[in-house]
C-alpha cells in the first residue's frame, strides 16, 4: 500500500498528472493511493500538510474494505511530493 504524493512546488499539479506512477505501483502489484491537495495561492502553508495528513488517516481506516493492509502503509513522493512525506510524516498531531 502506497501513498504517493504529487510534486509541484505546492503551487501546481495534481493527482491525474502522475496517473502513470499510479500504473506502475499496480503493475508491481501495489495498491496505489495518490491523494490530491489544495494548493497556493487557494492556500497557504500547512493547510496542504493538513489535507496530506487527512488523506493518510483516511487511507488508514479504510484501505482494508479495498484488500489493503493497514499497519503496511508506505509514504512516497516526487519533488514536492517528497516534502509532503516528510511534513505528513512530521505531523503525528494532525493524523
């Protein structure tokens, strides 16, 4: 079970931009989750964070009704997407 976080500075991108990660997260026979999040200008910092940590809580508790395991949950990113691991993983409070 991954969920991978989207790049782009925070300021652009979004979750259909990086269907081809999601592609080969299931070709390897992952379950793949890639959450999308508000973004600046709409908001500012750590209201991403926040919807980050949300979207993992929400994995958490539901990922089992999609055959997922969850005490297996794995972080992962590109760019950006990386920071939003990092401060997710930083933000235990929020989750």
């Amino acid at each position: 079970m991954v969920i991978f976080f989207y790049g782009g500075e925070w300021q652009a991108g979004e979750k259909g931009d990086y269907r081809f990660a999601a592609e080969a997260l299931t070709s390897e026979g992952f379950i793949a989750v890639l959450p999308d999040y508000r973004i600046y200008p709409e908001v500012t910092f750590p209201a991403f964070v926040q919807d980050g940590a949300r979207a993992v809580r929400w994995v958490h508790d539901n990922i089992a009704a999609f055959g997922g395991d969850p005490g297996r949950i794995y972080l992962m990113g590109h760019s950006g997407g990386r920071a939003h691991c990092r401060d997710v993983g930083r933000s235990t409070r929020t989750i």
